[in-house]
C-alpha cells in the first residue's frame, strides 16, 4: 500500500514567484547573467535602527515563547499606527501579531468559510487568495480588475457578484500584481455596498505606505464596517522586512480568540525579539523609509516609459506598490509565452499575469525592486526580444 496525500492537498496554490526565482536560479548556475524583476520584496536593507533593535532584544533576553496573539507594547504600537494612519479608533486588544501578514489570509478565511460558501476575491491578484479560499472548500468568486480602470473595479460590479452565500469579500489596495488602488470615492461607493449585506470583509493593506501621491482609504473607517473587517498589514514591504515575517490585523472582536487559537495551533506565538523590531519600526523614524519611496517612484517612471517604447507593449502608470503591470498582447504571444522566453532567451525574469489569476493574461507583473542600472538593462533586453516579434 503506498502512502498519499489528503485530497485537500490538491486544492492549494502555490507562489509562481518562487517557482520563477528557483528557474532563474539554476539558469544563473550555469553561468547566464539573469535579471531578477519577478520576486515582489525590496532591494534596500532593513533601517539601521530597526536591525538594532532586534539585536538589543536578542541581547536582553528576548528569546522565549510570548502571548500567542502578539506582545501588549506592539499591538499597542500597531493599533495606534492604523488608528493614527487610517483615522480609525483601534482597540489594542483587536490587534493580533503573527509571522507576516499571510497567516491573517489563511486564517481568516479558514475561520469564517466552509463548503456552500463564496468569497469575492480580486482577479488578478495576489494568488494565495483564491488557494486558502479552495482549501477551506469555498467558492472563489472572481471579481475582475480592468485596465481601462487602472486596474480596479465598479461598486456595481462587486454589487451584482454578492449573493446569499457570500461569506466574505477580499479587497487589496494598493494591489499585487498591478499596483492599481482603490481611491476613496470608490472606497465610500464599495462601503456603502457592503453595509447592506451580511458577510466579513478581509482588507488587505500591505502596500497602504507605498503610494505615489495617491491618498489611501479603507473601507473599514466607513458605514461601521469595522466591526466586521480584517483590516491586514504587515512590515515587509513598507520597512523592507521580508525575511523578519512580521504581520498584524486588526480584527473584529468575534475572531480574536478563534484566530489567536489557529496561531497556537500552528506557530505558538511570533518571535519577540522581532516583534520588538517592529515596535522600533512603527515608532522610529522613517527617513530610510521615505529615501526608498524616492527611489521606487524614479524606477517607476523608468520602467513604465521604457515598456511603452516596446513596440507591442502598453503600461498604465502604477499609482502604488512597486509593480508594473504591462499588456503585452500586441506581441501576439500568449503570457506564458512571453515570460518564458523573457527569462530563457533575454535572461530577464518576469511573471505571466495568469499567475495572479485568469484575467491576468495578456499582462506581466514586473517588480521594480531592482536598481535602476539593472532595469535600463532589462528592458534594453525586453525591447530587443520583443520588438522583434510584436504583431
């Protein structure tokens, strides 16, 4: 008798980015030079005061099991940062810590939705969404952002997905993969959709401090939607963090407790030491932070006025993150067409838009986490390959 999987197994996603990063790994192995725009994470070190902080915590001691939901001075900090940054009164004690913000995803979803039920998700988008939402045996119900849009959607469109069985909506802004935002008209236009019907709202706001002069909103600070909304951040992106794991929610009050149980259940509690790091991060200065902002904005400009002179190329300007998102249907290749010859004949790793969702083809996710040399480079490459073969 061989051993198998679950079934369940086969419901879960993955991350093409790391399949990607793996494939343009071993091409580098071999001695080709490869450009890496397909990994979302910045390329700039953690804030010096932050790293120190983390060491003086290592140092002090800070090296046992803690309270499984997050220690009191960071879910203080963190509840008066979003209650600060979204004007929102935030209660301390609805604030949960975890290893990064995917857990509050995985969570979340795990702890409201069950089989018969439907969960509105952004499409395309970042592709755990639609993986925890199989896995718990839901519905995905795709909710499609455009380009004629910049890349977002319709109070009416998500109006005529919910239905009686539509346990929760996933929002994301600014978003993975396109960078595209909700901004606050549509914000209050969604609220007001969503106060008139009964289901939990997940608000992913990762990238809410990496915006280009755009204002950012949530809808939680509308219609009461508070007491209903996972309200989700982390410290990854914004203090280029990704290798700390460092997430927070701010939480409806009814799944606290079950999420606090899922993370005994999983992790026992996220490493103090780190934890203290991020006190340091969201009470410290943000010079550092804002220099890095600067550079992305430059990358941005670069990139999106180097991928529209591709000939069968067109990108809309990206109002936050720090992705492009171009349509390259006037090559007249399909995406993963595009992406893989990218990588293999111009030595440059991107993403196919189908790896955010079916409504991502036609698109590639580049991340201009990457200096503005190696990007010159890149799209010097891109421009070559695909400008010999646009329609």
């Amino acid at each position: 008798m061989r051993a198998t999987l679950a079934d369940r197994m086969g419901r879960l996603g993955t991350e093409t980015a790391f399949e990607v990063l793996a494939r343009a790994k071993a091409l580098e192995a071999t001695g080709r030079r490869v450009i890496h725009l397909e990994i979302g994470e910045p390329d700039f070190g953690t804030p010096a005061h932050i790293v120190e902080a983390g060491i003086r915590a290592l140092r002090d001691g800070h090296t046992h099991y803690c309270p499984a939901p997050g220690l009191p001075q960071l879910r203080e900090a963190c509840a008066a940062h979003l209650s600060a940054h979204r004007g929102l009164e935030i209660d301390p004690g609805r604030v949960v810590v975890a290893p990064g913000a995917k857990p509050f995803l995985y969570f979340g979803v795990l702890a409201t939705c069950q089989a018969g039920d439907e969960v509105i998700y952004p499409n395309p988008g970042f592709p755990i969404y639609e993986s925890v939402i199989r896995y718990a045996g839901a519905t995905p119900v795709p909710l499609p952002l455009v380009e004629e849009r910049g890349f977002a959607f319709t109070a009416a469109d998500l109006a005529e997905r919910l239905t009686p069985r539509t346990r929760m909506v996933i929002l994301n802004s600014p978003a993975n993969p396109t960078g595209g935002i909700m901004p606050p008209s549509l914000v209050a236009e969604v609220a007001e959709v969503l106060a008139g019907h009964d289901c939990w709202v997940l608000s992913d706001e990762v990238y809410s401090e990496m915006l280009y002069g755009a204002t950012h909103d949530t809808v939680a600070a509308h219609h009461g939607l508070l007491d209903r909304t996972l309200l989700v951040d982390g410290f990854s992106k914004t203090f280029a963090m990704t290798g700390w794991r460092l997430g927070y929610a701010a939480l409806p009050a009814d799944l606290v407790e079950p999420i606090t149980r899922l993370l005994i259940n999983s992790v026992s509690c996220t490493a103090p030491a780190v934890q203290l790091a991020g006190v340091a991060a969201l009470t410290g200065p943000r010079a550092e932070v804002e220099a890095m902002m600067v550079e992305f904005d430059r990358r941005r400009s670069a990139v999106v006025e180097g991928l529209n002179a591709i000939p069968g190329v067109s990108c809309v300007l990206p109002e936050g993150a720090f992705y492009a998102f171009p349509n390259v249907t006037g090559t007249g290749m399909d995406t993963r067409e595009v992406a893989d010859r990218l990588l293999a004949e111009a030595g440059v790793a991107v993403l196919a838009g189908t790896a955010f969702g079916a409504h991502g083809e036609g698109y590639l996710r580049l991340s201009y986490a990457n200096s503005l040399e190696n990007i010159g480079e890149a799209l010097a490459a891109m421009g070559e390959l695909l400008g010999a073969v646009a329609v």
